[in-house]
C-alpha cells in the first residue's frame, strides 16, 4: 500500500488486516511464543496494552523528564569542548539505550552487549548466522534477568510485567519473554536510528537549523516533521479474508506491505510533502503506525527526541557534517551509523 487512504485502511480496519506472527524473530532459534503486543490481534491484543500502557503515558514520561535531560546533558559534556563528534555513535547511540535500559532495570553493563545483539538483529539483515547469534543472545540474558526479579521483585517494567496479571491471572512464561523480548526490540534502537537521521537532516540544511535555533518553541512540530520524513520502519498485515481493497483483489492469508514512507509522501495528506514545514496544520504520519497497533512507546520516543534535540541546540553552536564524513545509511531498521559533524 502506497497511498495515504490505503495505509490508513489497513492499520485502522483490524477486523480484516491481522498482524499475528509479527516481527517473528524469535522463529529463527526454534522459539514458539508471539511478540506481545505487536503480534496479538484485537480484542486480547488490548489485555496486553492495559498491562503496559500506564508506564508509556505522557505523565508517567513526564516523571522521567529529569533522568533523560541529566542522561542527555552528560553526553554533551563529555563532547562539547571537541568542536566535533560521531552524533550518530557519540550522541544517538547512547542516550535513548540508558533510558530504556533504566526504565526495564537492566544493569548498565550490559550496554555494550546490547547493542551488538540489537545491531546484529536489525541490522545486519540477510547475515542469519548473526541475526540467529543476536536473538539467542538477547534470550537468554533476558531469561535470566526475568528470574532474578521474579525472586526480588523492584520497581522496574520488567518487574512490572513479571508480576503483573492480565484479567484476572499472573502471565503465562511464553507471554513474559515474548512481552520483555519484544519491548527490547522495539525500544532499543528506534530513537537511536531516528536521531541519527534528524541531526542529518540539520547538519546538511543550515537554515533549518537557523530557525530551530530561532523558534525552539517550534521543537515538537519539528520533532512531528522529522517522524514525517524519516520514517524508520514499514509495517505488514496479512488478510483476515478475500475481499478487495483499492479495486485489487486480496486473498486470504496475502500479505500487505504498508510503505509509510509512501504515505508520509502522499500529496493527497501532506500540501508539498517533500518540503519540511513547521505550519502543518495536522502532521497524522505513520511513522509510529496507527490503528490498535499504534506504537506503545510514542510518548517516550517524542520526549527523548524533543530534549536531545533543544539540549543540543542550547550548547553547541551550528554545526555541519565534518568534511569527507561518510554518510552511509544501513537498511532494515533504516539508520546511519555513523554522523561526523563539526562546529566552531
Ligand atoms: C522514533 C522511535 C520509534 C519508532 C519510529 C517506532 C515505530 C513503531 C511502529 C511503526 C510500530 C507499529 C508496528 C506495526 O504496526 O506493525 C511500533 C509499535 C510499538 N513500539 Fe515503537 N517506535 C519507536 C519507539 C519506541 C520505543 C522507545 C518503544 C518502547 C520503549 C516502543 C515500543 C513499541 C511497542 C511495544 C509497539 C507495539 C505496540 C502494539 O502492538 O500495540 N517504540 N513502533
């Protein structure tokens, strides 16, 4: 699906599109238990979101405001005397990964070993060997963790979820792993990729920059117009039924391939969809999907983006890419590794 309409359809309409066996990473290694939420279809998909939804609300990340400034603030201290950085490895690598890793109760050590596995999963597409390395990897760190709060129960989501009930019952230890597992993929590396892509953006377009600098009060429709244009995944459904959509016949059990890059783009929405503008009246993008599905950690991912990005703009003066800077964009989880700019 490539126009807006078509994307909106199948997000919103889950009486016919069915995300079941979603992001079935996990398959690879010989696990059977399903991604929670994302692979549940309405109605036992809103059990799932009533367990985790109270951690991911705008008030509960307004609790969490002052730890990702300080998280963020010490970052750019450890940078900005330097004149330059890695933005990408320096910056947007780090800061949304600590937040997570404390929101979870995961030990700070384990930073280093997250990443690669996350890397090696989302990134390192078509190399199974490494995807199949990543997954065990992150399972049976995840296992282990979720034993340990199982014993000494903390005021953690992993915590949270391991004790937590769902109508009524404790979860079932597939739903525990498939539920710790998936926010794990989920909320990794999806911020990290989507900060790479905005500093990109400003590093190349100074006058952008300018009036971001001029307008912090305009951060967060930037922030909306960022997600626009760099939209990070794709999402599919599989047919519930035969039925027809946009005068093309769908079979039960096809898959549909939804390119929120296509529908971010669709001038039938978006009034000059190629230019970022901070006067658009309603910004409705998919990079964060939408339907029941809509992504649980929307809030968080805004906030993080918002106070990376005016911290950023208080302390260091306009920057640019650093000459020579290799701009390479990876696939799967679209991201740049690496983003060498310069300032001064
Ligand atoms: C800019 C950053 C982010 C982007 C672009 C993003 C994107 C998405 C997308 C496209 C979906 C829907 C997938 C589908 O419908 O098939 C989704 C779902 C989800 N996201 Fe995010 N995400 C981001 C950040 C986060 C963070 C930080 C977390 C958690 C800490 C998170 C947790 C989730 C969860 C749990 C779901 C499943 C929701 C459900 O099935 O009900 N995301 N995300």
């Amino acid at each position: 699906m490539t126009r807006y309409e078509d994307v909106r359809e199948v997000y919103q309409n889950d009486a016919v599109y069915s995300n079941a066996g979603a992001a079935n990473f996990q398959a690879m290694v010989g696990e059977t238990f399903q991604m929670i939420p994302l692979a549940i279809d309405p109605p036992d998909h809103g059990k799932y979101r009533i367990l985790l939804n109270p951690w991911f609300s705008p008030r509960a990340i307004t609790l969490m405001e002052p730890k990702i400034r300080a998280t963020i603030g010490e970052l750019i201290d450890s940078f900005a005397d330097k004149g330059e950085c890695d933005l990408a490895y320096d910056y947007g690598r780090i800061y949304p990964v600590r937040v997570f890793m404390g929101l979870m109760g995961f030990p700070e050590e384990k930073f280093e070993d997250f990443l690669s596995w996350e890397y090696a999963i989302l990134h390192d597409m078509g190399n199974l060997e490494r995807m199949k390395w990543g997954i065990s990897s992150a399972l049976a760190y995840l296992r282990g963790y979720i034993e340990e709060v199982r014993r000494t129960p903390v005021d953690n989501l992993t915590s949270h979820i391991v004790h937590g009930t769902v109508e009524g019952r404790g979860l079932t230890e597939d739903e525990i792993i498939g539920t710790v597992f998936f926010l794990w993929v989920g909320g990794l590396d999806t911020v990290a990729a989507t900060t790479a892509l905005m500093f990109r953006r400003l590093a190349l377009d100074p006058a952008l920059q300018q009036t971001l600098r001029d307008n912090p009060d305009q951060i967060p429709e930037a922030i909306e117009e960022f997600l626009r244009m760099q939209p990070i995944v794709n999402s599919g459904r599989s047919a519930k039924h035969d039925h027809e959509l946009a005068g093309v016949q769908i079979k039960k059990g096809e898959y549909i391939m939804c390119l929120n890059a296509a529908g971010n783009f669709d001038p039938a929405e978006f009034e000059e969809p190629r230019t970022f503008r901070l006067d658009r009246p309603s910004n409705r993008h998919f990079t964060l999907a939408g339907g029941p599905h809509r992504c649980l950690g929307s809030h968080l991912a805004r906030r993080e983006l918002r106070i990376a990005l005016s911290e950023f703009l208080e302390r260091i003066p306009p920057f640019r890419m650093k000459p020579g800077a290799d701009r390479t964009v990876v696939p799967g989880l679209i991201a740049a590794p690496h983003l060498p700019i310069v300032w001064g």
